[in-house]
C-alpha cells in the first residue's frame, strides 16, 4: 500500500504565493509519475500539473509560467510552486502518485484559497 500525504494549503491574497508539497511512502517499487490536481467547487477535478519518471512536465495552460512543479526523487516527495495566484486558483488540490501508467494513489486534498 502507498500512502500519499499533501501539506501546504491555506489562504492568500490575489498575487501572492503558496507552496504545496506531497510526500509519498509505504510499498514503492518505482514512481511513474507524481502530480497535482484541483478541485474547485461544482467542477471536475482537473490536471494542474505532472511530472514523470523520466522528467517531462504537463502543465494546464491556465497555470503555465505561474507555477512550477519539482521533484526530489530520493525523498518521494513533489512540490507545487505557486506564484501569482488568481481567485480561479481557489480549489481543494489532490496529490496524485502513479507507480505505473495505470496505477494511482491519491492523497486527502489540501485547500487553497485566493481571496483578499
């Protein structure tokens, strides 16, 4: 089993800057990919941003040259840089671990809130 755990929400000002990390442990043979998802209220949960294996990066368009993605590969751990942040950045974000193409684990969520 894998558990995901997410940290670093909270509230901030329109322009500011948070910075959300996920630590994966338990049984991990290997990590496909680590990425984030969001979930804003009545909304489906969309990609924000990936990261693979072997160091491709996907990046919603929305958040393109606003956040960055990084990946310290011997803790097991993503972090999600946000800078700029914009009211339509508020959701709840999801961890997601993939150890295969078709395997995930997804973490509790963490909420970020963009609001003066």
């Amino acid at each position: 089993q894998v558990q995901v755990v997410e940290s670093g929400g909270g509230l901030v000002q329109p322009g500011g800057s948070l910075r959300l990390s996920c630590a994966a442990s338990g049984s991990i043979f290997s990590i496909y990919a680590m990425g984030w998802y969001r979930q804003a209220p009545g909304a489906q949960r969309e990609l924000v941003a990936e990261l693979t294996s072997g160091g491709s990066r996907n990046y919603a368009d929305s958040v393109k040259d606003r956040f960055t993605i990084s990946r310290d590969n011997a803790k097991n751990t993503v972090h999600l840089q946000m800078n700029s942040l914009k009211a339509e950045d508020t959701a709840v974000y999801y961890c997601r671990v993939r150890t295969g193409p078709t395997i995930n684990y997804w973490g509790q969520g963490t909420q970020v809130t963009v609001s003066s």
